[in-house]
C-alpha cells in the first residue's frame, strides 16, 4: 500500500512540474523571446502591407513553442497606421478593418513563423485555429 502511495505521489509531482513549465505567460517589453516573436510577426505583416511598422501590443500570450499575439501597427513614429495602396484600403476607408490584428505563431527549429495572421479583423478570427493547427486551446484568448 504504502509504495502504491508513494508511487502516485512522486507521479503527481512529475505531473505538477510538467504543468508548470506549461503555463501561459507573456514575455516582457524588452526581453530576447518577445523581440524573436515580434521580429517574425513584423517581417510578414511588412510583407503583407508593404511598408515599415512597429506595434502596439494588446496581448501575447505563450505557452511552449506556441504564441498568440493581438497588436495595433503603428508607423514607425509611433502614428496610427495608415492602409492607404494596401488591399485593406478599401475596406479602411469603409471602416470596416479593426485598429488591431492577430497572429499565431509556432516556434520550429528555435525560430517563430507565422501560421494564422488576422490584419484587422472586426470579428474572433482565431475561433478554431486550434484545430486546424494543433495549437493548444490554452494559447488562444477564449474566455
């Protein structure tokens, strides 16, 4: 009894560390995981809208080699963000693209890529990137 005891002891702790080093967190302003995910988030929404941006961030969360992360582009003077000869102008100038866009990222071979990027979108668009990544349901903002 007592090693049946024991056992499940030292099995639970095993489980509690595994579920600790598994928990959510954001990366501070500043620190090397957060400019490695906000690189990769910069470099394809560049791409994406064809000009320079920083960003405001709203959220970021990570939990293991997943990131989810919510920010406003700013030009690079810190000045809202201007969509003009992008594909979004039309709908910018319709009022109909958010001030905020979000991103998940996956960490392979220690770099963070882009898999699911939302630019301005006025409704939940991550609603089943879990599943159609195998992203952990825990990364993602749901209530």
């Amino acid at each position: 009894m007592k090693i049946r005891t024991l056992a499940l002891a030292l099995l639970l702790t095993a489980a509690g560390g595994r579920a600790e080093a598994q928990r959510v967190h954001t990366p501070a302003a500043g620190t090397p995981e957060r400019r490695l995910l906000m690189d990769a988030l910069r470099l394809r929404m560049q791409r994406e809208l064809n000009r320079p941006m920083i960003f405001e961030v709203q959220q970021l969360r990570v939990l293991g080699s997943w990131a989810f992360a919510e920010v406003i582009p700013r030009k690079p003077d810190g000045g809202a963000f201007d969509y003009r000869g992008t594909r979004f102008e039309q709908a910018w100038r319709d009022g109909v693209v958010d001030d905020a866009s979000v991103a998940l990222l996956h960490r392979v071979d220690g770099a963070w890529r882009v898999v699911r990027l939302a630019i301005g979108p006025t409704d939940v668009a991550w609603l089943g990137w879990e599943t159609e990544t195998g992203a952990p349901r825990a990364v993602l903002p749901y209530p």
